[in-house]
C-alpha cells in the first residue's frame, strides 16, 4: 500500500475502497472481482484506487495485514485459559469471538485463501492467522494438562487439528457450498465449543 499522509477525504476515499472490495470479495471471491467492480461499488474512479494501492491484490494484503495485527492479534491479549474442565463459557466466549471476527472479514479470508497457493506473501500471512488459533487451542491442551485431564492429547498436533477443522467448517458454513448446510451462527458456535470441550475433558 502507498503511504502518504491522508486528508480526511483521502481516508473516507480509501475507507469506501475498502468497504467495497471486503463486501465483493465476500460474494464473489479474489478472482470473480475486478478492479472496475471495487472502484464502481466504492462510487470512486481508478486514478483515486492508484493513490492508495498499486493493484488488487495491494489492496487485499494491506486488509489481511491491518486484520491480523490490529484486529486479530489483539483480541487474544483478552484470552483467559480454562478455569476448570467445567469453564463451559471460556469455550463459548472464545469460539463466539472467532466466528464473529471470521464471519465479519469473511471476505479477506476467502481471498487470502485463494491467493495462498502461489503467492508467498499471503500464504505467510496465513499460516500467521492460523498459527494465532493453533497457539491458542495448544495453550488450552496445557492448560487441560495442569488440571490433570487430556494427558494423551499433544498441545501442538490437536492445537494444529482443531484451528484447521474451525477455518474450514468456518469457510463451508458462511458461503454456499451445494452441501445444503444451513447452520445458525448459534448451532455453529455450539457445535464448535463442545468439540473443542470435549476434546480436552471428554464431557
């Protein structure tokens, strides 16, 4: 992203950029988008979109790097561990959070995703946005250790196993996918929780 000092319009300009390209991102992917789709959506021309990013996908990684580090990051400094293997809340709170975080940038993940293949910088900074949840569900698998529960379970692998099961149960739940799912942002949360609780307490 091109850093210049920004005027108040010149943010309400990038801010309106922005907002378009995260809503068609949501509803059409990286590739279904164009750029004269972002900039006729955001009421704006292409010279206004090239003061602010070179190409699309500036604009997308300059999404997924302020999501991750002022959004993302942040929201696990609030985190507390489980209390006991009865903190059902610790488990709904924390999922609860996530699918909300997720389901508001669905757009920037889908087409971080699809990016992630061939492109080094956006399989970087998802490997970040999934090293951020795995960290926090192997913290859980100790936390489970202490209390004397889930002794077979490995920190690292389960955390691994159940942040990747999240993201994609996430991804396939929020955009049609011809499963025929049709899953409350509540049942999704429960489901989720109680595999999470289980896992590590068996109850």
């Amino acid at each position: 992203m091109k850093q210049d000092v920004l005027t108040a319009k010149g943010r309400q300009t990038r801010e309106s950029i922005e907002r378009a390209a995260r809503k068609l991102f949501a509803e059409r992917g990286f590739h279904g988008t164009t750029l004269a789709d972002i900039t006729s959506a955001a009421g704006k021309s292409s010279a206004a979109f090239y003061r602010y990013y070179t190409d699309k996908e500036d604009l997308l990684y300059a999404l997924a790097e302020s999501f991750l580090h002022d959004v993302v990051m942040p929201s696990g400094l609030t985190v507390h561990l489980p209390e006991s293997p009865d903190d059902t809340a610790f488990f709904t709170a924390v999922v609860t959070g996530y699918w909300n975080m997720f389901k508001q940038n669905f757009g920037i993940m889908v087409a971080v995703n699809q990016l992630a293949d061939t492109k080094p910088r956006f399989a970087h900074v998802q490997n970040e946005f999934r090293r951020f949840g795995i960290d926090m569900v192997a913290a859980s698998v100790r936390r489970a250790h202490e209390q004397g529960h889930a002794s077979d379970v490995d920190p690292e692998h389960t955390g691994a196993a159940i942040a990747l099961l999240f993201e994609n149960f996430t991804v396939v739940s929020l955009r049609p996918s011809g499963l025929g799912l049709n899953i409350s942002d509540a049942d999704a949360i429960t489901t989720l929780s109680t595999i999470w609780k289980k896992t590590l307490y068996g109850y």
